[in-house]
C-alpha cells in the first residue's frame, strides 16, 4: 500500500500527464470554452482527493485494511493449538501443538519438554532427538533448573550429545503453569549467531500461550473432579436410603411370615449384587427397570393391595444409558408422600418414551398431591424429615451430569396426584474410551 503524499504525487502526476495537452487545446483554439477549464480542473481535484482519501475512509469510518495484513504468528498459534491444549500437555498435545508452531515459525526445529523428556521433536535432527527419550542438552536442564529463558548461539552451548549434530543456534523458554516450571518450549536453527528477535518473541509468547492453556486445563479437571465427588456423595447417600427402608419392610415379616421374608431376602441380595458390579453414574434403563422391579416386589409385599404399578416401556430405550437410581427413588417417593395417605387403593404409572434427542420419564401417581406451600421447597437439598431426600438428589444428580436444564419438572394438583417428569438426552456408550457420548 502506498502512503497518503505517495498516493497525492502519483495521482496528481497522472492528472497533468492526461489532462495538460486538453487543457492546451481549450486555451488556444476554443478560449470561449476556458470556462470548462474549471470544470476539468475541479474533476481533477476531486479524482486527486478521491485517491488520497477514498481508499482511507468511506461514509465517514476508517475503512479495516487487516485482511492484507498477516496474522500475528502468536495469534496463528493459539487459535490452533486450543483445541488440543485444553485437554493438558502430553506426548500427543505437544506433538500436534510443535507441528502447528514448526509449520508456523520460520525455524529448523520445535521441540517441547517436561521436566525429564521430550514430549515432541518436529524438525532438523530428529534422527537423534526424539519424543519420549530423556533430555539431552545441557542448556534445557538449565533452563528448567533457573526457571530463565536462554538463548545459545552455537553448538557448543547446546553441548548435545550427539556428534556432528546440526542444530547450532536455539531459544529454549520455560514453560510455566502457577508459577512452576513444568517444561521447556525449544525453537532451534542450523545456523550459528543468535536467534532473530522475532524468533525470540515468538517463542516466549508461544510459552505464556501454553502455560495459560495448561493452568485452563488445569483448572477444567479440578472441577471434573468436585463434579465427580459431588454426584459420588449424593449416590452414596441414596443406596442407604432404599437399603433401610427395604429391611425394614424385610424385618416386619421375618416376624409374621419368616418364608416371605426369607424370598425377600434373596430379592435384596441380587440387587446390590447387581449393584455392586455397576461402575461409573449411569446403568442401562434396562438394569434400572430390573432394580424398580425388584423395590416394587418388597413394597407391595408390605401393602398388597393397596399399591396397584402401571409400566409403559419403550423397548427400544432399554439399552440406553441413564443415572444410577433415578427411576425408584421416585417410585418410591410417590408411594410414600401420594399413595400411602390416600384412602383406598392408589396408582402409580411409570412411563418411559423418546422425544426427539432426549428419553422423557414420567412418574404419575393419582394420591394426595403436593401442599402447594410446600411444592417450591421439594427439591431444595435436605427438605423435610424423609420428604424430598429422594427427590432433591435426583434433581441435583440430573443437574450436574447434564445441566441446570435437566433438573426434575414437578406438576401437582391438590388432591388428584402428582406428575415427575424427567428428560435424559440419548446416550450411548463407548466400551474403548469409557465416557457417554450424545447420540447422533
């Protein structure tokens, strides 16, 4: 791009090349036309200030003139590495991050360590230097013994190893995630001197853009990992809950009817044996259905005819995935609060379909209902004496696996029942990597 004077002395240049020989025909052979001499001359003044400031503004802003600027290589860097460096520094983030930085930076060689090996090598003398092998220049151990940045204009400073390696000139950056020194960013060429500025500044912003993502990374897994102990807690919290209240009902007959009791027993212990060998938050809907069953069979053995159970299964949802004990703490929670303080016989409907993306579980009963003073306060943690403990875990579980909005929605009508509706998006899962993954 040519500056502003540059542009005005060119412009003006080519006016008086094409315009001076018409000027001269108008004075000498039409003078009666000198008056169109101030018309050209004007349109000539304004195709000068239209080449001086049209390119620069247009209705009053600065036009952006970024697209032919390149990229900053700092800037290059980070928006390709993101997506790698967010998941820590290892030997695949660093090899793919060394390549985008190698294809980037006008180098012969990027490599990126630990604090005892190469995680990456891309580049000249790669025959030697080599990913996974201990650190082999001298200089990188300095740098991640005094935690400072330094720069190596021979071979000799680099004191590799290796004879007849070619690697001559380096900047080696620590690299740093809160304040520890966790590894090195190594930029190298063949040639002997120091290395360009440009180079040296490229490297230390590269190494201030990885320990960020390392300390984002960081950062990201710690709260995984609150996460994780959360639901943990609130899982344990439920299986004594269902626990006690089936011994209970078991204790009752040991008492009356010692043969029921003793079948009853059985039930209990193939459940947490099913129990026992779950790993992770989530079973199928098909091992839960079997865990609803079996609550079921130890409940109406306490209540007989008083509790009458409507299922209405997909069953081409049975081997997707959901939470471990959603289903029965809210089977369990509408017989309890909805069935039981209803005169006569009360129903209880489990519905389980898919909509779109999601399974959608509906637990309809037809008792008491909820107070509606109290209706707002159901799914606050630790409401009421027995009341909610059920509810609130499930709501908050559901919330943390998969987002605030997927927590319990409540419709109650005083008197005629209460309706829980639960949203669950597809889920399948992947035996290599052990982690759910939303249907597609």
């Amino acid at each position: 791009m040519l500056s502003g004077d540059k542009t005005a002395r060119r412009a003006l240049i080519l006016w008086l090349i094409f315009n001076i020989p018409t000027l001269s025909f108008i004075y000498y052979w039409q003078p009666d036309l000198w008056a169109s001499v101030l018309l050209v001359a004007a349109s000539g003044l304004a195709s000068l200030l239209l080449a001086v400031y049209g390119p620069a503004r247009r209705d009053g802003r600065e036009i952006d003139n970024s697209d032919d600027e390149p990229l900053d290589p700092t800037l290059q860097i980070a928006n390709q590495t993101l997506p790698f460096l967010r998941r820590g520094l290892n030997e695949e983030t660093a090899a793919n991050t060394a390549e985008i930085i190698r294809k980037t930076a006008d180098v012969a060689a990027v490599a990126i360590t630990d604090r005892e090996k190469v995680l990456a090598y891309i580049g000249t003398g790669s025959d030697h230097h080599k990913a996974g092998r201990p650190i082999m220049t001298v200089a990188t151990r300095e740098v991640i013994k005094t935690g400072a940045m330094k720069t190596v204009r021979d071979g000799y400073g680099l004191d590799c190893p290796v004879i007849n390696c070619p690697l001559q000139s380096a900047v080696i950056v620590p690299l740093r995630c809160k304040g520890e020194v966790l590894g090195t960013v190594k930029l190298y060429n063949v040639k002997r001197g120091g290395m360009p500025t440009v180079t040296v500044k490229l490297a230390m912003g590269v190494a201030q853009l990885l320990g960020m993502q390392m300390e984002l990374a960081e950062l990201d897994r710690q709260a995984q990992l609150i996460t994780k102990a959360e639901l943990d807690a609130l899982q344990a919290q439920i299986n004594p809950h269902f626990l006690f209240n089936t011994l209970n009902t078991i204790i009752m007959f040991s008492r009356t009817n010692p043969e029921t009791a003793r079948r009853l027993l059985i039930r209990l212990a193939s459940f947490f044996r099913h129990a026992l060998k779950r790993h992770g938050h989530f079973n199928t809907l098909k091992e839960e259905i079997e865990y609803l069953n079996t609550y079921l069979i130890l409940e109406r053995a306490r209540y007989r005819e008083k509790l009458r159970v409507v299922r209405e299964i997909d069953e081409e949802l049975l081997e997707y995935k959901i939470p471990v004990l959603t289903i029965q703490p809210l089977v369990e929670n509408a017989i309890k609060h909805g069935i039981l303080p209803k005169p006569g016989q009360g129903t209880v409907q489990v519905t389980v379909s898919k909509h779109d993306s999601e399974m959608l579980i509906v637990i309809r009963d037809d008792g008491v209902g909820i107070d509606p003073a109290v209706q707002p306060k159901v799914l606050t943690p630790g409401f009421g004496s027995g009341n909610g403990v059920g509810l609130s875990n499930v709501h908050e579980r559901l919330k943390g696996l998969f987002g605030e909005d997927y927590g319990l929605r409540i419709v109650s009508v005083t008197g005629e029942g209460v309706s829980i509706y639960v949203r669950i998006p597809l889920l399948c899962y992947t035996l290599k990597k052990e982690e759910l993954i939303h249907e597609t």
